[in-house]
C-alpha cells in the first residue's frame, strides 16, 4: 500500500499511529506529497481529486480516503481493534474521534487565519476559534477520566493527535494550565510508541 503522507499533517498522523498500533506500519510505503489550499498537486488528482492527504492506494491501484476511512480499512486489515463493534460503544467512540478530528478542523482555520497580515485577519473569526477552543478543551478536561479508564480506540487517537498539534503549532496557547486531567492524559498518550514513532516534525 502506499500513502500520499506528509509528517506534519496532523490527519496523516492520525492514520499512521493506528498503522503502527495495527501492527501493519511494514505495509505502507509513504510517498511525501505537499498539498496546499491554492495550488492542487497534480500528481495526487488521479488518485484524489480534492487534492487532500492522507490519501491511501491498495495494491490493486484503487485509493481510499479521508483519515477515519483508511483507520477503519486497516482496522478491518488487522482484525478489529481500534473500533468498537456495532452499538452504544461504537457510537461513542465515534464521537470522540469526531470531536478530535473537528478540532483539528478548527485548529488549522485558526493557523491559516493568524497567519494573514493582520489587516487581512477577521477579528469576529479568530475571537469564534478561541472561543470553541476553550469549550473543546473544558469538555476534554472533564472526560479526561473516562477517556483514561476506555480501551484505546480510534477517538482515543483523533483527541491525542488534536492535543498534540496544540503543541506543534500553537505553543503560545499554554492550554496545559489548568487542566490537570487532560494533562495526564495527553502524557499517556505521548508516551505510547505510536505516538513517539509519528510525532510531527517540520521538514
């Protein structure tokens, strides 16, 4: 399998730790592909046309993505692991990998906005990102124990990697303070040989 990948891609890393947790990271041949909003690779279209990584291609030349439709193939790869069987545990799960993932969704809108001149910059859009931030973050703190006492599964994975790009791209935030619990966590997390085999780098 080769993957359209990028290492500082915070979705492209949530489907490399679960390659790695899968077992099945050997499996994967990565192709390092730069996408960017205003200018298409032409290289990735014929296997993605929205020009988004991660993109993954089977051996039969057929490719799959976003990020939570290539976890769940390799969980399917594996044998099951990261996800839930269907039912109330399943739909949890779910729903925290979508809370990672619309955080990360959040976060890089934010970056993009900080990064315009700031007469280009939207004060009613940048004061809305912090404050959903805000709100994400408190809602973690407060599940921060139970996220502790589950089963490592694919939210686990989309909440860890959403935290982790707080610290890669947006040191200024300091969101540890006062957070004990999700501090705790975000450790746990970090120390897991998944993590530490894909933390993002820039290259």
């Amino acid at each position: 399998m080769t993957l359209h990948w990028s290492p500082r891609s915070p979705f492209v890393r949530k489907v490399m730790v679960a390659a790695h947790e899968l077992g099945l990271e050997d499996r994967i041949t990565r192709v390092r592909t730069v996408v960017r909003m205003g200018m298409p690779n032409q290289d990735l279209l014929p296997d993605n046309p929205l020009s988004k990584i991660p993109t993954l291609v089977l051996p039969d030349g057929s490719a799959i993505f976003d990020s939570l439709t290539i976890c769940e193939y390799l969980d399917h790869m594996a044998g099951g692991g990261l996800f839930p069987p269907a039912g109330p545990e399943r739909w949890a799960a779910l729903t925290r990998h979508a809370l990672g993932t619309g955080f990360l969704d959040l976060l890089i809108l934010w970056r993009n906005e900080r990064d315009k001149p700031a007469a280009q910059q939207t004060e009613e859009w940048l004061k809305s990102f912090a404050t959903k931030t805000e709100a994400t973050l408190a809602r973690l703190e407060k599940d921060a124990p139970a996220l502790a006492a589950l089963p490592f599964d694919i939210g686990h994975i989309s909440i860890g990697c959403a935290l982790s790009y707080l610290d890669f791209r947006f040191p200024d935030l300091g969101w540890r303070e006062g957070r004990p619990a999700l501090t705790a966590w975000h450790d746990t997390f970090r120390a897991r040989p998944s993590a530490q085999a894909t933390e993002a780098v820039d290259d």
